[in-house]
C-alpha cells in the first residue's frame, strides 16, 4: 500500500478533528458559507445595487440643485446691482429735471413778473391819462360854468342880455384872462 493517501486521510481526520474540536460540522459549515454567498449576491444585485443608483442619482440631483441655487443667487444678485444702477441713473434723470424745471419755473416767474410790471405801469399811465383828460373836461365844464355865472352877474349889473355869439365871444375873453 501506498503510504500518501494514509497520510492525506491521517491529514483530513486531524482538519476534521480540528472543526469538531471547534463543535462545527463541516459540511454543514460548507452549505452555510455557500448559501451565505448566494444571498449575499443576490441582496447585492437586487437591492443593493439599485439602492446605491438611486443614492447616486439623489446626490447628483442634489449637486445639480445646489448648483443651480448658487447660479440663482448669483443671478440675482446681478439684477439686485442692475435694478440699483438704474435706481441711482433714475434719481439722478430726476434730480437734471426737477433743476430745469426750477430753472424754467424762474424764468416764467420773472417773465411774469416783467408783463405784469409793464401792465401795471400801462394801467397806470392809461389812469392819469384819464385823470387828467377828466380834470381837463372838468376844468372846461368849472370854466363854462364860471362864464356863465359871470355872464349871468354881467347881465344883471348891465341888465341887459347878450345874445348866444355876445356870450361865448364874452365867455372865452373871460377865460383867457383867467387862464393867465
């Protein structure tokens, strides 16, 4: 006999006696670890897998949206400036015509002003123009009154009456001599 399968049968009772100096039984520590592994590839595939994907996708979904929300931000932080240059370019439109229209204001004032000086000064003039074409028509009316109260004082101290051409021949003598 060949001394090589007994020293591989003394090899494979003293592993054997090892596993049940341990209390396992090695076949059935073989299907255990084979099963094991059956399941463990099949969690693997079927849920693990996927699960992980799904996790991915969700990360990258994530990264995408924060992303995005910074480019947002950033968006409107430049309309914010915008919106503010074209603030501060309205005030100063604003500001440019609120001036000329101070300016223009002044001006039409003082126009204004000026008009309404040289109508006053008008009215005025045209009032003593009237002041004394009235006086003047009041100093004739004074006079032909005079004359005629004088005439009237002649007739009684001559007791006689003058005739119309006799009174206003008289009449403007009589003037004359008052007017010097």
């Amino acid at each position: 006999m060949d001394p090589t399968p007994a020293v591989h049968t003394t090899k494979a009772l003293h592993n054997a006696s090892i596993f049940a100096s341990l209390g396992l039984n090695t076949q059935l520590f073989v299907f255990q670890l084979i099963n094991f592994l059956v399941i463990s590839a099949i969690i693997w595939w079927l849920i693990l897998k996927p699960l992980n994907k799904k996790l991915e996708e969700r990360k990258q979904l994530i990264d995408e949206s924060v992303d995005n929300a910074k480019e947002i931000e950033t968006n409107l932080w430049e309309s914010e400036q915008k919106f503010q240059e074209h603030l501060d370019q309205a005030k100063v439109e604003a500001n440019k015509i609120i001036a000329k229209a101070t300016k223009e204001a002044g001006a039409m004032e003082n126009k204004i002003k000026d008009e309404a000086k040289t109508e006053i000064e008008y009215l005025i003039t045209q009032a003593k123009k009237h002041i004394e074409d009235e006086r003047k028509a009041m100093e004739i009316g004074v006079q032909k009154k005079a004359g005629k109260l004088v005439v009237a004082a002649v007739e009684k101290l001559i007791s006689k009456k003058m005739d119309d051409k006799k009174d206003t021949v008289y009449i403007s003598k009589v003037l004359s001599d008052l007017s010097k």
